[in-house]
C-alpha cells in the first residue's frame, strides 16, 4: 500500500508540474486528488513537493507564467492546505507575498516537456486577444498536431517544413527538437506574431538565418511573413516545402477560404512532386469544417482523417474534439 499511495503522490505532482508550467486552467487540477492525500497525511511534505515543482521550478523561475495565474494557482493550495490543517505552512505564504508585491508583465510563458526530458518554453500575451490577433498565444490544435508528430517523425525527417499561421511556435519547434527536419519555415502575416516567434525560436536555443551554424544536427530555420490572402506562386516557390502543417487556423469562413487559396496556390509550386499537406484543428463550429471541406473537393484537393495517435504527451483540456486531416495537393 506504501508504494502505490507513493506511486500515486509521483503521478499528482507529475500531473500539477505539467499543468502549472503550461499554465493551465485551475479547474483542470487534480484539486480533489490533493485534498484527499492531504487527509491521508498528518504533514505537509506533498504540498512543499508542489510548490517546488511549481511555483519554485527552476523552469518557472526563468520564465514564469502571468503572475496573476501564479497567484491564483497560491491561493487554490493555501485553500486546500487550510481544509486540513490547521497550522499555516510558511512557505505558502512567503511565495505569495513574493507575487503578491511584483508588477505584472505584458508578456508570461508557458513550458512543455517533451518525452526526450527537453523543454520548450513559449513567451505569449497575457491576453487572449492582442494587438488584433489570436496568434500570439497557443491554441489546443497546435499541442495535438505537436503529439502527432512526436509519434510520426518520419513526415518531417530530413524534409523541408512550412509551418502556415505559426502563432506562437509551439508545433514547429517541438518538430524541430523532436522530428530531425532539414529545414523548418515559421510563418505568418502579423507583425507582431513574427516578432513573438523570433524571440521564442531564438528562446528554445535554435539559430535564424543568416545566423545559422552549418551544425548538421540543427535544422535551418527561417521565419518568414506570408499573407494568405497576396501570397504569389513565386513567393511560395521559393519556399520548396516537402511538408506544410497548419494547426487551429479554421476558426472563420474568411480564414478558411484564404487557407484553400494558398493551398491551392502550394499545388502548382512543385513541378516533381506535390508536398504532404496536414491540418490539426479543433471541431468548434460544423459549418466551419463544411465549408472547408466543401471548398477542398472544389479546388479538386483530396483528404483523408489521420488517426489519432496514443498518447496525450501535452496537458490540454480532455473534453475537445481534435483532429488532423491529411491533404492530396
């Protein structure tokens, strides 16, 4: 019994270090888990492991999430804390006051572990809307096609990668950190998005262009503006992808033609072969996917539904309907 309450205490604060880093939303925590193992005990040794896989994680300390959502996430523990015991525990309190008098950045991070042990560490807007675009923080399709392609790497292995409406860069660079690409092209048409995407490729260790190393492990990584709606055959050959992804860009009908018009656009680019083509999306609005699927058999692009993949290697919520479509240019 020692052991699996044990193995049980690893699995809580595996659970609350992945989510705290990516910065999740509370109600997701196993906050009803931690009470009853907090009753099991007289001490408070699992909520002190917590705070140092959290709050205290040498990840956290380098690049923390909002301070608003580390204040949150205190408050919650120094609740669940004092359910049970009736002594305060300093340590809780000491962290608090240390958010407590520390001024909120416009920016804050979220962090994943990849199966290899490596993080990626993504600096995003506090707001979910900013400066007129949604691509500066990370959406769910974009963690779903990053697990895909963690289990298909051959798809990207020693290929040229285009990354369509990049957003924060989560998808390419866990492909880069994890598929072994020849090259991988970041792209998309918002000032503001290019410069967060930089920053964060350059955050996670990887080189731009010219600044690139000949280091034959490192893919070449280039970040490029493209505007779906003006993007030019020239201006997409020049790119010569072997792959192209896309994730979570099928949210409006606008977007939606502009994605087939580009695509349409990629097919008359290669005059040998046709890149593999592949949409991660989240099925939020049925007439969104309609169309999109309706306006594929007009510009005469075929497309099948990739199976899932096994393992969820990234914490988002359980409940929505992802999926991945494979692309016949």
């Amino acid at each position: 019994m020692a052991r699996e309450d044990s193995a049980g205490a690893a699995r809580l604060l595996w659970t609350f270090e992945r989510r705290f880093l990516a910065a999740r939303t509370l109600r997701s925590f196993p906050w009803q888990s931690l009470e009853e193992k907090l009753r099991e005990s007289s001490d408070s040794e699992l909520l002190l492991d917590i705070l140092q896989k959290t709050v205290k994680h040498p990840v956290c300390v380098r690049h923390p999430p909002s301070l608003k959502y580390i204040r949150s996430f205190l408050l919650e523990l120094i609740k669940k804390h004092e359910a049970v015991h009736t002594e305060p525990l300093d340590e809780l309190y000491e962290a608090l006051a240390e958010v407590l008098t520390t001024e909120e950045p416009t920016q804050c991070h979220r962090s994943y572990v990849l199966p290899s042990g490596d993080w990626i560490t993504l600096s995003e807007s506090t707001a979910i809307i900013s400066h007129g675009t949604t691509g500066l923080v990370t959406w769910d399709a974009a963690l779903y096609l990053a697990e895909w392609a963690i289990e298909n790497p051959a798809a990207f292995r020693h290929r040229t990668v285009l990354e369509l409406g990049s957003g924060a860069g989560l998808t390419g660079l866990t492909i880069c950190k994890a598929c072994c690409p020849r090259a991988y092209i970041f792209s998309d048409c918002h000032s503001r998005v290019l410069e967060q995407l930089r920053g964060n490729v350059l955050l996670n260790g990887l080189s731009l262009e010219p600044e690139a190393t000949a280091d034959p492990e490192c893919p070449l990584v280039t970040v490029a503006q493209l505007d779906w709606d003006v993007a030019s055959i020239s201006q997409l050959s020049a790119f010569q992808p072997d792959t192209v992804i896309a994730a979570d860009v099928l949210y409006c009908p606008e977007v939606t033609l502009a994605l087939v018009g580009v695509l349409q656009r990629l097919s008359a680019c290669r005059r040998d072969q046709a890149p593999d083509v592949y949409v991660a999306f989240t099925r939020r609005n049925p007439e969104t996917y309609q169309l999109f699927t309706t306006e594929l058999g007009r510009a005469a692009i075929c497309w099948e539904a990739v199976p899932p993949h096994d393992q969820k290697l990234f914490p988002y919520e359980g409940h929505s309907e992802m999926a991945v479509l494979r692309l016949t240019l």
